[in-house]
C-alpha cells in the first residue's frame, strides 16, 4: 500500500535528482559568462591587432574547423584565473573570439597548436 510517507520519500528523491541534475548546468553557465565578461572588459587581457594578430589568425585558421569567413578578435591571455571555462589556459596564450560563430578558441603559440576550441555566448555590444 502506499502511504504518503513513501509518497513524501519519492518526491524529496525526485526534487533531490532535478537539483543535483540542474546545479552544475548553471554553475558551468555561470562561469562560461563571468570568463566573456573578463575578456570584454579586462585591460590586462587587452585585444591584440596589426601583424600579432594576423599572423595568429593565419596560424589557427590552418585547423578544420575554425570559421574561414569572419575575422576573430584577438586577446592575449596574461591572468588565466578567471578563464577557467577555457581550460588549461596559461599566460602568453590567445584566445581568438569568433563572434558570428560563437566560437572561442585558445591557441598556444609557443607549441603551435590548438588547446581548445569552446562554443559561448557573445553578446555584440554594438547590436539593437
């Protein structure tokens, strides 16, 4: 027979799951955003132009699937503390923000290759 205690049991189980469920999909939304809003903002890891950055767009651009047809904004990576979204992230790293594409990519030049390559949410500031 079931009584509401078994009834109370089942839903504190159910609602238990969902939270444990739920929890880390926003705790890793949560950082994925803080990480953006670090790059956006931050002067210390300021966007690279001229020769750097095309050279490092060329570099990259040799991978599969990095977009071909938009030009990423190029961002030097001096304090990886809060870019943890991104993986193992080290100072002197780039990231090349694909915003069309919604495609950040983490490249290390000194081993010549690609450490990661995330999808985000990048908001265009200059979009209404």
């Amino acid at each position: 027979m079931i009584t509401s205690e078994k009834i109370t049991s089942a839903f504190f189980i159910i609602i238990c799951v969902a939270i444990l469920t739920i929890a880390p999909i926003f705790y890793a939304y949560f950082l994925e955003q803080r990480a953006i809003n670090t790059l956006k903002t931050s002067t210390i890891n300021s966007a690279i132009t001229g020769d750097i950055a095309s050279r490092i767009i060329k570099e990259v651009a040799r991978a599969e699937k990095i977009p071909k047809n938009e030009t990423p904004t190029v961002v030097l990576v001096t304090d990886p503390t809060t870019l943890t979204p991104f993986g193992q992230i080290m100072p002197g790293d780039y990231i090349l923000l694909y915003h069309q594409s919604n495609l950040a990519v983490v490249y290390d030049e000194i081993s010549e290759r690609i450490i990661n390559a995330v999808p985000v949410n990048i908001k265009n500031p200059n979009a209404k």
